[in-house]
C-alpha cells in the first residue's frame, strides 16, 4: 500500500503531495500511540572507567591550557560526550605491525576499552531532544563554540497537540497549514477557529471550512486529477505523434535505400558492359593487320568504342576514369603507327599528315570532350607526336618554307592553341633566327623577305618582333658603306613597308637612310640648265614609297627648291634670247616630271612649283621678279612648321632644321671622340681602355632588343645599330632604358 500511495505522489501537484504526506504522517503517528508509546530508550549512562593518574600530567607547565579550554565548553569531568558516555583517557598510540590491515586479528584500535564495551557505547548512542541546553558561556571570558549549525528538523503535530502544548506555554503557536492547495503559516488559535466552524477567506480566494467533508477542497482535488490526467493525455497524443513521425522518416529512409540499390544495382550494369566493349575492342584490335588496313586501324577501332562510352554513358566515363584507359590504349596505338614517321618526308607506308590530323581530333574528342583543353590529350601529344615534330621543324631548311608552313597549316585543328604556340615559339622561332643570324644581306642573292614574308602570317606577334629586330640590326649594319646612288637599298627595304610598324621603320630610316639621302640632295643634286644630270634627284625621290613624305618634302623645300628657284630666276634675268621662254617651259616640264605624282601632290610641292610658273608670267610681262622672291622667303618658316606638326602627328619627330637655325645646329653639333668611321662598340672598347673600365657581354642581363647586353664600367648597355642605350636604375628599384651620348655614358661610368 505505501508503494502504491508514494507512486500516487509522484502524479499529483506539489499541493496534493503536501497533504497527502501530512495525512501518512498523522497515520504513522496513531499507529506509534496504539502499539504503546512507553518504548523510548532511555539516554546512555555515564562510562565508569578509571582516570589514568598520569593523564594530563605533560600540561602542567602550561597550566592546563587544554582543560580550561574543555571546561568553557561544558566539560565537568568524567567521561566526553554529552552524556558523560564518551572515553575517559585520551587514545594511545600504538604501533601497529607492519603490513597489517585495520582490524585485523582482533587488533585494538582504543586503548583500555573491551570489545564489550565498544558494543554498548555503539548501542547506547542516541541523541537528546532538542530542549537539551547549549553550554553556557563562561563568564569572564571571549570563547565561544565554534562549528556548523545541525539543520532544524521538521516535526508533525496534531491540532490536539500543538494545543495542549500552548496551553501549557500559555502563548500563541505558529503552525504550518496544509489542508488547503497551498501550504500556509498561521497561528494555533486560527486553526481553532477554523476547526469550530468559523470560515476564513485567504488572500487567493480559496475558503477552507471545519467540515472534512466540504465540496471547495474536494473540487480542487478533482481539478488537480484532471489537470494530470490532460497532461498524461498530451504526453500520449505526442508520443503517438513522434512514433508516426519515426515511422515517416523510416518509410523515407527506406525508399532513398532502394532508389540507391537501384542506382548502384545500374551502375554494376553498366560497370560490366563497360568492360565488356573494351574487351571486345582490344581483341579487335589485335585481329587486325596493319600492313592490309593502315597504320591508324588499331586507333580507330578505340576510338570508336570511347566514342561510343563517352556519347551513351557521359557519368560513368568520368566516374570510373575511362579517359585514362583510353589514353592508354591510344598512345599504345599511334606509338606502333608512327614508328618511323617523317613529318617532313612523307611515305607510303606511314600515315600522311591529314590522316594523323583527322584521328588526333578524334581522340581531343574522346580524352576532353568538345573543349579539348585538359592536360589528358596534351600528354597523348607528347608522347606520340611532338618529339618527331620538334626534330623536323628544328631541323628544317625555313627556306624552303612550303612543306613546314603546310605540316603546320594540317596539323593546327587538332593541337590545342597553346601547343601550337609552342610549337612555333620553340621549334620555328628558333630556327628562323639561326637562319638570320647566318644571313649575310650585301652577299646573299636572295633577298630576306622571300623566304621571311611567308612565315609572317603563322608566327606570333611576339616571334615576329625579335625577327624583325634582327632584320633591322643586319641592314643597318650593311647600309655603313652604302651609297644612296646604289638602288639596292631599297629592294631590300621597300618590301617591309606596311610590315614593320610605323615608328620602328622611322627609327631605321631616319638612323641608315635620311641622313645620306638629305647629304645626296644637298651636295649631289645640281640644277644646272646647261649641264643637268637629273640621277642624284631620281635617287633621292624614288624612297617616297619607303620614307614618309613629310621628310622628302623637307628635304626639297631646304635643299632642292632653293636651287632650282635660283636657276630660274638667273635664266629668267638673262639676256633675251630667240625661243628663250619655249626652253625654260620645257626646262620647268622636264624637272616636274621627274618628281613622282605622291610627292607632287603635297600641298607644299604643288605652291613652288606655282611659284616657279609666278616668276615666268612675271618675266614675259616683264614685271619684277624680287616681290615674289620675298612672299617666298617669309612663307618658308610657315612651311618648316606645318612640316613639324605633320611629323609629330605621326610621332616621327623633326625633319630638318630651318635654315636660318642651320649654322647654330652645326655650332652645337658635338664633335666626335675620336676619329674615323669607328663603329659605336670599337669607340666604346678604345675608350674603356684607355680608361681603365670593364667592358664586356653581361650574361645575367642576355638580350635586349635583339641586341647583347654589354657592361661599362658600373653601367648595363646595349647598341642598337649606332644608337647607345643605358639602363638608368630608380630610386624604388627597376629602372629604364634610355638613348645616351657617350660623353653622358663616361660620367656615368665613373
């Protein structure tokens, strides 16, 4: 029944708990009061055991500190404890043996006290009730008992008790209430009146009543019981919720589990026939003979299997790594097929270029998809074909540039740009500049441009420029001892018009060519109408294709049209003659026809010769000439500027000098070092040793420009035809580099 009931506690509120506990109690308490309530057992007796005579006898010479201090508390003599129950002398030590456990073999651990008497002791302890007197305090002195308070213990009492006891007390009881749904603390007489009948409301509304069998409390009761039985229905109602809920999980979990026995169930399918087809294939693939059905059968019957794998099973071609597989099988294939193949050298037995270039697209297809981009087909490349196109293409006569450009041109669709450009970076490239470095331009019959030009539409940008860089170097270098006279020049030149770019060839020309020409039109060009030789003039205006027209017009408004305005002007002035003005006409036609229609076009051009026909309708009217001769001169420093401004806009610099700043251009003009017609690096040695500076090809620094890095004493440069360059460092690192003068270059070096 208890069990039953303790169970019943735990369902019911903290309410019904307190009075159902109270309700035991009281039980408990009549049940004690009918089975006799005489039974208690009496307090221990004190322990008759002698005093030790030498007990204490140490604490004399301190004046008994100890049993002062026991007496403060209490302490009359005779046995410890609260009852005088305790031992009389003070334990003794005693040495146990070594090894031994406590208690064993009847070892005594208390001095002077049977096994007897520790049994009594054991038993007769009990505690006094709770009126039991605190030890008062000794007066006189500051000492007081120390220790933790023991927790008051809870007793339960009846009404019939707590009022004889207040009776006795004649003073008011606090009790605790627990009838009601909450406990409360009032006082004895409350309770009494309570208990005749008398009601009393409480703060909360609830009106507890004398009668035990009121309907308030019963209610409560009742209400308490439906609350924990819609709370056990709301715990069941979410159990059963969280079971469906388990349950839909588990029918998920189980459905994802098929679907995945499905899927894998498919994959080993597809797994087997898989294997299945690359079997069938290799067996194929050894069936066949190579002599009868070509080079390349073996190569196409793999290829078209992972056709097939790539295009029906995409997933599985990549899951279970079929690219590298197919790798395989295909290097294993083309090794056979091009051993001994010449790129260069083609044979009836080897596979022609157009049939390799159709089964490598085949398999960029089948090792990278549609993009052919990976390192898979890149490797296959390596392995079977670039190493007998590096030994052909490195090896070739570029001359002879039909069959590369065309090994080129059919192998392009099936090597991936990045393999193509190193292809021609580093098997053509290279070539090509062997080739120029042998190249001989005043010796060699053949001009470069025929056996360059073809290569210019499969090279790179960047090739092309260091080609084009040592193009530039070997034609300076030829055009030192070149005469303008001579016509071979511009063969050479004429054809890279267009092909350089535009401020490279102005630098060219204006440091090789322009010079000599302007020397050619100003010393070698004579207007003379009685001994004319118009060849020096068709030398100097045949380069209008090459050089720009803004510098050949300078040089005729500076150096030609002075001359020949001064001719006629002589011839106008002289004495009349018969058919006089017939010969000038034809004179003046014969010079104009000799000037090229691109040049006579030029808006500076066509206003001499106006003028010159100005000064003969002047003459035949007999009309001064001086008038025209002036409007001249004060138009040519506006025809030297509009030249200027033309070149800028080309980026191509100045021209020529006015010639009223002539003579102060040759004042300023440096005079050379030393003399001779020394190049730059012969000036640049002679003056390192005489100096005492290092002068030598810096191999950290290379090529720069097409043209070797030298040091000079503590600075890097480099010769670009008769151009010096210095690398001049910055304050934050790196540097530039730029045109020096060689008197700037030795404070430099210094």
């Amino acid at each position: 029944m208890e069990e039953e009931e303790e169970d019943e506690d735990e369902a019911l509120p903290k309410s019904a708990l307190e009075i159902r506990r109270q309700a035991r109690l009281e039980r408990e308490k009549r049940r004690a009061a009918e089975e006799g309530a005489g039974r208690k057992r009496p307090p221990p007796k004190p322990r008759a055991v002698k005093a030790d005579k030498e007990f204490g006898k140490w604490a004399k010479a301190s004046g008994g500190l100890g049993l002062k201090m026991m007496k403060a508390m209490g302490y009359k003599g005779g046995g410890l404890g609260k009852h005088a129950h305790g031992i009389v002398n003070p334990v003794k030590s005693k040495l146990r043996p070594q090894q031994m456990g406590l208690g064993y073999g009847g070892y005594k651990e208390k001095a002077n006290m049977t096994q007897a008497e520790l049994d009594d002791t054991e038993g007769n302890e009990e505690k006094k009730p709770r009126a039991a007197q605190k030890p008062k305090k000794r007066p006189g002195t500051n000492w007081r008992a120390t220790g933790k308070k023991k927790p008051a213990k809870r007793v339960y009492k009846t009404v019939d008790e707590l009022k004889e006891e207040a009776e006795k007390r004649n003073a008011p009881e606090l009790v605790i209430d627990m009838r009601g749904p909450h406990v409360r603390v009032t006082s004895l007489d409350k309770v009494a009146d309570l208990n005749d009948g008398t009601e009393q409301i409480h703060g909360d509304g609830w009106t507890p009543t004398g009668s035990a069998n009121t309907l308030p409390e019963l209610k409560w009761n009742m209400d308490a019981l439906v609350e924990h039985t819609e709370s056990d229905v709301h715990k069941t109602l979410q159990a059963i919720t969280n079971r469906e809920n388990t349950l839909k999980a588990l029918r998920n979990q189980r459905r994802v589990i098929a679907d995945r026995v499905e899927k894998q169930k498919k994959a080993a399918e597809s797994l087997e026939l898989i294997i299945t087809l690359v079997d069938a294939a290799r067996d194929k693939a050894a069936s066949i003979n190579l002599q009868e059905e070509g080079c390349l059968a073996q190569g196409g019957v793999y290829a078209d299997t992972f056709e097939m794998l790539r295009e029906r099973h995409s997933e599985e071609f990549q899951l279970y790594g079929l690219p590298r597989v197919a790798f395989a099988l295909g290097a294993e294939s083309l090794k056979k097929a091009l051993r001994g193949w010449r790129p260069l050298a083609p044979s009836a037995s080897k596979p022609t270029t157009l049939e390799l270039t159709a089964m490598l697209k085949r398999w960029r297809v089948v090792l990278e998809g549609d993009e052919g981009t990976g390192a898979l087909y890149q490797e296959l490349l390596e392995e079977t074909v670039m190493s007998k196109l590096a030994i052909a293409l490195s090896s070739c006569d570029v001359r002879q540039f039909a069959k590369p450009i065309t090994l080129l041109e059919q192998l392009r669709p099936a090597l991936p740009p990045p393999v193509y450009r190193h292809v021609l970076l580093e098997y053509v490239s290279p070539r090509l500049r062997s080739e120029l470095a042998n190249w001989r331009p005043t010796r060699d019959p053949v001009p470069v441009h025929t056996w360059v030009h073809p290569w210019l539409d499969v090279l790179p940008a960047r090739a092309l420029g260091d080609l084009f860089t040592q193009i530039r170097t070997k034609l300076s270098d030829a055009l030192r001892a070149w005469q303008p006279l001579d016509g071979s020049a511009l063969v050479l030149i004429e054809p890279w018009r267009g092909v350089w770019e535009r401020r490279d060839m102005w630098d060219f020309l204006s440091r090789s060519i322009l010079p000599k020409l302007r020397h050619l039109c100003s010393r070698g060009v004579h207007v003379n109408p009685q001994r004319e030789d118009p060849t020096p003039f068709r030398a100097v205006v045949r380069w209008h294709k090459v050089v720009p027209l803004h510098a050949l017009v300078s040089m005729l408004l500076t150096d030609f049209f002075p001359k020949w305005i001064q001719a006629l002007v002589s011839w106008l002035r002289s004495p009349a003659t018969e058919g006089k003005f017939e010969q000038i006409l034809r004179w003046n036609k014969g010079w104009s026809g000799q000037i090229p229609d691109a040049l006579k076009a030029h808006p500076l051009v066509e206003a001499q010769m106006r003028r010159g026909l100005d000064l003969m309708n002047a003459a035949i009217q007999n009309e001064p000439l001086d008038p025209i001769l002036q409007s001249m001169a004060k138009a040519f420093p506006a025809q030297q500027e509009a030249l200027r401004r033309e070149a800028q806009r080309y980026g191509e610099g100045a021209t020529a000098a006015p010639a009223a700043n002539a003579g102060a251009a040759a004042k300023k003009k440096r005079r050379p070092l030393l003399g001779g017609d020394l190049s730059v690096k012969e000036v640049l040695e002679k003056l390192a040793g005489k100096m005492g500076l290092e002068f030598m090809p810096n191999l950290k620094k290379g090529m720069r420009d097409g043209c070797e890095v030298y040091t000079f004493g503590r600075c890097n440069i480099y010769i670009k035809g008769q151009t010096l360059f210095v690398h001049v460092p910055a304050k934050g690192g790196g540097g530039a580099w730029k045109p020096f003068a060689i008197e700037d270059l030795l404070q430099m070096a210094k």
